[in-house]
C-alpha cells in the first residue's frame, strides 16, 4: 500500500509492504534545481506490536471522535535492551486511515509465534518483594496494547505454581508467563517440562514442553533471565514476549536411585551447594548480605570433596579423547555400547563441580558461569575445580566478573557432556556444624554425620541429595522467550572477596 500521511510536521510518501513499513518526506521541487537529500525511516513489521487509530475526543468522551490517523507501537534496540517507541501517522481521511488500519492487523496477525493468551504467574515473595508492581506497571500494560489476554496466580508458597500447572487446561494458552526470580523460573520450568510428560504418559523419557515460558525478572541475579535477555529489565523480556520471540533452550534432568529428583539448567555440587546451604540458613537477612556472608564463611572453612565424577563427552567434543574413541571405532557397534565405552572417570578432591546446560550470564558473570557452552548446542558444561589453595580458588571465583581467565588454572578442567555421574566417595552427606568442628587442613574431604544429606545447588534452589546423582542432558527441552546473548549487562562488582 501507498498513502500519503504527516510524520511530525511534514508530509510523507508512507509505503508498506509485507515485511517493512517505510516513509520518504515530500518535498516541493526547488525553482533553482537545488538537489535536496531525502531522509527516509523504516520500520520492520516483526519489531511493530500494535497498531491502533488515532481519535480526537473531549475529556468526557468515551468513544468515537475524529479520526486523526494511526499509531504504530514498536520496539527498537539499545544494545541488549529491547525498548517501546510510537510512530504517529497522521492523515483526517476516516476511510484512509481505516484501509491501512485493517492492513496492518492482517499482516501483524500473521505472526503465529505471538501469544493472545497466556498464564502468568507472579511470585510476590521474590527479593525485594516487588514482583507485583513490576506487573503491574511495566508488563500490565505492555500486554494490554499487544491485545494479549492474561489469567493471573499469585503464588502464596513453595510448590503452587507447580500444583497449578498439574491441574490447569494448557489447551487453552499460547503461552506462560512466569514474574519472579531463579527459583521460580526452575519452578515452572520443571513443572511444563513434567506436565508435557505426564500428558504423553512417558515416565521414562521427557518430552517436550508444549508451550513455551516467558520470564520477567524479579529477582536477586536472574539468571536464566539473563541468558536469554541479556539485561536484567522487565520491558525487555515483555517486548520479548509481545513479539514472539522465540529459543529453544536445552535441560537437565537430575535423577538419584533411580528417581527423578526434577528438571533444571544448572547444579552445582561442593563450594556452591555448601555456600548456598549457609545462606538459606541466613533468610532473616537481606538477600545480597546472606550471598556475601555465605560465601565468606565457606571460603574460609574450604574443604574438598573427595568423590567419583564420571562423565560422557558430548559427541561434538573436540577433546583429544573423543578423537581418540573415533578412531577405529566399528561402525556396526550398537550405540548403547559404544556409548559406555565413553566414560571417563576421575576419582579425586574437588572443590568445586559444576554442571551447566546454559551460559548462566548475570551482571555478577557478564559472560556467565558457563561461557563454553549455548542455550541450545544439546549439552553441557562440565567444571571440575580440584583442590587447590584458598587463595588460589579465589583468584578463579574473582575472575567470573572479568572478561575472562576463569579456567586458566592448572586445577581446572572443563568438559562438555552429554551426562554426568558424582557418586561421593562417602555417601553419609554433610552438615555444616559437622564441618565448622574439623581441623584447618585444606587437604581434609568432608566426612559427617550419617543423618544429614550433600547440599546441591540445583538452579538456585537448595537440595539436599545423600545418594549418588547422575545428570543427563535433553536437548531443546523447552522453549523460552528470548534470544541467544553472548554476554550479559554488567552493572554489579562483588565486593565480598
């Protein structure tokens, strides 16, 4: 189409096709000749949300009034960040404007990725506890102007939103919507993951989540969020939404004797079970003096862990030993075999593991925990941090928040895996007051009482395991609202070590 419309002040020639909607200013020819340079703007259909007609109306007045013309609302980008803008397109014709308007709807409707109704839930207990306002005042509306319906839980407690999801008719949505920090992403993210197998009666092996999961931060460190915004904003992630956008994101599943633990991106197994198990004994503090105060207190009682990792090298590994399995390898051997031929076990001090099917970007680790791996390349990064000096260890924790170097230690190793097995050498477990009361040797492996579990930082979220706990990676489990980042927007320093 081609109409003549005011952008500002001037009259343009406004022409739109199926992919952008462009616009030149009309300018009378010069009597002397004078070449004049146009400036022309455009504006892509997949970045326009909503489009709307523009009335003129009396401060009483409902409804109707004089056409004035069209507002398109858009986004447009700011480094990381996506951000709301409006095209005003002015013309008084009723029937001209009306023509375009109805154009624009059909070609806007055209993106089937747009959710028009989706279940959002809202943890209002996150962080600072202002997951509701951030709703409300800067998602709410966002919705409402992309004529996106919306069935809102407020959550009251651990376990609801997964209750809810159980219960709730999927069929009935484009989309879900998740208002809080870490633990309530790994919380829905668990639960459509699970649903999606119980709805395919398939206990044994995942299945895919029928829908797919957009996430607006409300957290202390957001980092799943993160890793599919890059910025830690709410109008981001919602244009991220209203838009379509789409990522298909790789999972873990965390399985112990046999039984599913749950569903996740991340574990971590020693200083980031441990430090985490300190803190959430600490909740009557504010969130970001219990991370330090954690983290203080573990690294001055360190203590390796003295264990058997196990694990099989993703099968776009390009470490010496894949090269090595390749070669030779008989072409008519079952996979199941040649994949137990994979295997490489290490049994030893550890201070540290940790297993990561996602970057892991937050304003703590610009270019995340896990920088050698992707959201979706269908596996996971393996760190193994040996036992090593408590200076030492800090240097490797301090280098996360620069550019890089993290793993440029001799007692650190990284993988990528396709699964991965940590059987601790003593399956009794561990307790922190156990640990307060052993010698200062750093070469000591913890070894305690026989009531108490292995804390496990599972996506955040502390789980105590007193069994061997085996790792597989599922790739493209499920699908977030996003994009694939390289790094994150850093506007934090620790301050801690």
């Amino acid at each position: 189409m081609r109409g003549i419309f005011k952008v500002g002040k001037k009259s343009h020639d406004v022409l739109l096709t199926r992919i952008k909607l462009t616009w030149t200013p009309i300018i009378p020819e010069s009597p002397t000749g004078d070449g004049t340079v146009l400036e022309a703007g455009a504006v892509l259909l997949q970045d326009v949300f909503a489009v709307k007609v523009k009335r003129r109306r009396a401060a009483t007045q409902q409804s109707g009034g004089a056409v004035l013309g069209l507002a398109l609302f858009h986004c447009r980008r700011r480094g990381r960040r996506l951000e709301e803008d409006t095209l005003h397109l002015h013309n008084a014709s009723a029937e001209h404007t009306h023509s375009w308007y109805n154009t624009l709807k059909e070609l806007l409707s055209g993106f089937s990725s747009r959710p028009r109704y989706v279940k959002v839930f809202i943890n209002p207990s996150s962080h600072k506890k202002e997951a509701v306002h951030i709703y409300r005042d800067h998602v709410a509306p966002l919705f409402k102007m992309a004529d996106i319906r919306t069935d809102i839980t407020v959550t009251d407690r651990k376990g609801h939103a997964l209750s809810v999801m159980k219960e709730c008719k999927l069929d009935e949505y484009d989309g879900v919507v998740c208002v809080g920090g870490d633990g309530s992403v790994a919380e829905l993210c668990h639960a459509l993951v699970l649903r999606a197998q119980l709805d395919a009666n398939s206990p044994e092996k995942p299945v895919r989540a029928v829908l797919p999961l957009g996430i607006i931060p409300a957290g202390s460190t957001d980092v799943v969020s993160c890793s599919v915004h890059g910025v830690r904003d709410p109008v981001t992630a919602a244009l991220h939404i209203v838009l379509g956008h789409l990522q298909q994101v790789d999972m873990c599943s965390f399985s112990s004797n046999g039984q599913l633990v749950r569903f996740g991106f991340s574990a971590m197994f020693g200083f980031g079970g441990r430090s985490l198990a300190r803190a959430e004994k600490k909740r009557w503090m504010p969130s970001s003096r219990r991370r330090e105060y954690a983290l203080v207190k573990t690294l001055a009682r360190l203590r390796p862990e003295d264990c058997q990792l196990s694990f099989l090298p993703a099968k776009s590994s390009n470490s010496s030993f894949s090269a090595h399995r390749d070669q030779g390898k008989d072409p008519t051997k079952k996979p199941d075999s040649e994949m137990e031929e994979s295997w490489i076990t290490n049994q030893g001090l550890y201070l540290s593991i940790s297993i990561m099917s996602i970057p892991c970007l937050s304003p703590h680790a610009p270019q995340g925990l896990a920088p050698n791996t992707s959201l979706d390349n269908g596996s996971a990064s393996l760190i193994a941090v040996g036992n090593a000096s408590r200076s030492e260890f800090i240097k490797h924790l301090k280098r996360y928040s620069s550019s890089s170097g993290q793993f440029s230690f001799p007692f650190v190793e990284t993988h990528s895996v396709s699964e991965v097995k940590i059987r601790p050498r003593s399956l009794i477990g561990w307790s922190e007051e156990d640990s307060e009361e052993e010698g200062d040797s750093k070469t000591t492996p913890i070894i305690q009482s026989e009531r108490a579990a292995f804390p496990w930082n599972i996506d955040g979220e502390l789980v105590e395991i007193a069994n061997d706990v085996i790792i597989r990676v599922h790739p493209r489990l499920i699908t977030l609202y996003g994009e694939e980042v390289d790094e994150a927007e850093s506007s934090i320093t620790c301050n801690c070590i």
